[in-house]
C-alpha cells in the first residue's frame, strides 16, 4: 500500500507540473487561486492545481494497481484518467465553484485544454507504470 501511495503520488506531481506548464501557457491556471478565495493569479493558481493533480495521482494509482496490468493498461487509464479530469474539473466543478454554470455546451472552446489533461494522463500513466515497473513483485504484494 505505501510504495502504490508513493507512485501515485510521484506520478501525480510529475503530471501535474507538465500539465501546469501547459495551462500556465493558455492562462488556464490563473483563475484557479479564485478557487482559494485570493485574486486570479497565474502563482496561486499553482497551489489547488498541484493538490488536485496529487489526488487525481493517488485514486488512479490505487485503481491503476488493481485492474490495469502492464504499461498499456497503466497509459489507458491515465488517459481516461485526463478526460475525466477535464469533465470534472474545467467544464464542471471550476465553473460551479466560482458561480458559473457547467460548461459543456462550451466544451469545444477548452479543447486545447483538454490536451493538457490528456498530457497529464499520459505522463500518470508512464510514470506510474515505470515506477511500478521498479518494485520488486513480493514488495508490491505488502
């Protein structure tokens, strides 16, 4: 349980802060510190991203170890891992948090975020799995 808690925590990181990069690029991040009631700011944006990226890490690399053996199962899962992160987060719960209505009648215009959250997926899935990969079979079974 601690090394699977740890690879979806490391692999959750690593995917948050390439996705970041990404949504920093399109101005994504900076409405997120309304999220942590302070003014939009591309710094403080950072802040829920991350949290929300190590979550995200943690839930999949619990599902990912019980159901998605081998790397194709780790990289499909992160990828379906991304989407549902763009539906939840974006076109849902970000809107409805600041006082918006859900946005998907608007989805095309965030699809270039969505390739930020499919890039979070990939690099979840990649980093979980070549981590996983690095744990010796009885100390996954602990």
């Amino acid at each position: 349980m601690g090394q699977t808690l740890y690879a979806g925590l490391l692999a959750g990181l690593v995917a948050g802060l390439v996705s970041g990069i990404m949504l920093q690029l399109m101005w994504v991040l900076t409405p997120l510190s309304l999220l942590l009631s302070l003014p939009p700011n591309p710094s403080t944006g950072w802040i829920p991203h991350l949290i929300i990226s190590l979550i995200f890490g943690i839930v999949f690399a619990f599902v990912a170890e019980a159901f998605l053996p081998g790397r194709s199962g780790a990289v499909a899962g992160g990828l379906i891992t991304g989407l549902l992160a763009w539906i939840v987060g974006p076109l849902t719960l970000v809107p409805l948090w600041i006082g918006l209505p859900p946005q998907y009648t608007l989805a095309s215009r965030w699809l270039k975020v969505l390739a930020a959250y499919l890039a979070y997926g990939l690099v979840l899935g990649e980093v979980f799995h070549a981590f996983r990969e690095r744990i010796p079979e009885r100390r996954r079974a602990e």
